[in-house]
C-alpha cells in the first residue's frame, strides 16, 4: 500500500464469460493477466454452468473446472479466512 492506495496486481480476477468476448477472455486477458502477475483467474461460463479456475500463480497450464454442483474456495492469504462460493449461484 502507498499514499496513492492499493499497487499491484489483483490476486483474483472473476469474468463472467460472454459470446462476444469469449475468445478474448481465455486468450489475450488471460496471458495479460498471467503476464502481470495477476495469482487465479475465474471465467464464470453461464452456458457451461461452470467456472474455469486459472491458478496463474502456480503456472497451472490448464484450469481447474467447477462445475455447478461444486463450491469454489479462494485463500488470498494462506492460513487465512477463506472465500468460499457456490457454484450454482454463479451460473443459475
């Protein structure tokens, strides 16, 4: 943190996936974001009733899916208090 607030990359980065931009999100934004340094990147695909969980951080070459029957756990730091979601409320 500085005077000018927060710097640096975000430790998450959730998209919720559209047609129009679907081919951008998983190719361009997602090597951006990896590039960056940007550590786990959720696309939420409403079609697909899942989220694709890119671990960039841990140099993941493929990402974890969730589907909608599944929780999704996030830990910004380890040991910490843990964000957790429910698949299903992403992807009605």
């Amino acid at each position: 943190m500085s005077r000018r607030g927060i710097e640096g990359p975000p430790a998450l980065v959730v998209e919720i996936l559209s047609p129009s931009t679907a081919h951008r999100d998983r190719g361009i934004k997602l090597e951006r974001y990896r590039h960056f340094g940007v550590r786990e990147y959720w696309i939420v695909d409403i079609d697909a009733r899942a989220v694709d969980v890119w671990r960039l951080g841990d140099g993941a070459p493929e990402p974890e899916v969730v589907e909608a029957a599944g929780h999704q756990r996030w830990m910004p730091v380890p040991g910490g208090p843990a964000l957790e979601v429910a698949v299903a409320a992403l992807v009605p």
